[in-house]
C-alpha cells in the first residue's frame, strides 16, 4: 500500500508545479491569455473627425489616438454628471504626435470626443465574438465638375438646303 503512495504524491507534486508555471506565465491576464491576441489599433483626428469612427477591437487590445490635424487635440469619454471628471482624457496630443493609447478590459463601449470640438465623435466597442475592425478609412475622391456637353440639333441631310420643314416631313423622298 505504501508503494502507492509515492507515485500518487508524485504525480500530484508534478501537477502543481505545472499549474505553477501556467499562473506564473499567465499572469494577471486570466486564462484566456493564451489564446488572446493583444493587438494595436491607431485612430487618427483631424479637422472633419475621427478615422475611423467606429472601431470595433476585442478585450486587451490597444487603441491609440494620434493627431492628423495642425492643432493640438484632447480627446475624452465624458462622464455622466454636470462637471465630472471624464473617464477617459488622453490629454492635448500634438501635431503630429500619437497618444500612448488605452487598454480596455472590460467588454464595453466608448463614446469619446474632441474635448474643444464636441461634435467630433467615435466609438470604441469591444467584443468577444467576431473579427476586430479598426482600420483607417481612405480619404474619399472629391468629384471634379465636368463640362456637360451642349445640346446640338439632328444632323441635317446633305442634299436638304432649303425649306427644313418639308425635308423634316419627307426625308424618305428627300432622298430619293
């Protein structure tokens, strides 16, 4: 009976050193570290908004802002409440500069803006099923007028030099 026991307090030693070396890998990220992408996603601001507006990303991934535009920008989430502090305020980024980012882990959403502009909006949605979308929008063409062509008349018979009216009527005998 005893000679059971050491493979039995054996394999139980071996088991709870793995278990170790997976927490001590895993860390803080909880178990589904393994198998979670951590990836980073850049929202550009300019003059006209955010590109891309929408910007669907899944949990730990991270989203940085940097500022297309030739003045500085501060984005926020605001908070609800008159005079709250926001839940997020990246700061006055500038020109040309990209902010370090956030990383949301929690599955949420979040409604940020331009804290001088407030009618430039976005959306950061996390999500646990489906593919991230996050990529930057290309610039749309601007059309370009184009002349319209005049209207011209029906192109007159070659042999109908006089009254248009009869070869109008009777082009076949004209013809002829």
């Amino acid at each position: 009976m005893q000679r059971l026991y050491r493979p039995l307090l054996l394999a139980v030693a071996v088991g709870t050193l793995a278990a170790g070396i997976v927490v001590f890998f895993v860390g803080s990220r909880g178990a589904n570290a393994l198998v979670d992408s951590y990836d980073s996603y850049t929202i550009e601001i300019n003059a006209t908004g955010f590109n891309p507006p929408l910007c669907i990303v899944h949990r730990s991934d991270q989203i940085k802002f940097f500022n297309a535009d030739s003045k500085r920008r501060r984005i926020i989430v605001p908070n609800a409440g008159v005079d709250a502090i926001p839940l997020f305020d990246s700061g006055y980024i500038e020109p040309g500069v990209t902010n370090p980012g956030i990383v949301l882990n929690a599955n949420t959403r979040w409604d940020y803006q331009d804290f001088d502009d407030p009618k430039l909006k976005g959306i950061i949605q996390n999500t646990d099923t489906g593919p991230a979308v996050c990529a930057l929008v290309p610039p749309t063409a601007t059309p370009t007028l184009t002349p319209t062509a005049t209207p011209t008349g029906p192109p007159r018979p070659p042999f109908c030099r006089g009254n248009l009216i009869v070869c109008a009527l009777i082009p076949a005998l004209a013809r002829e």
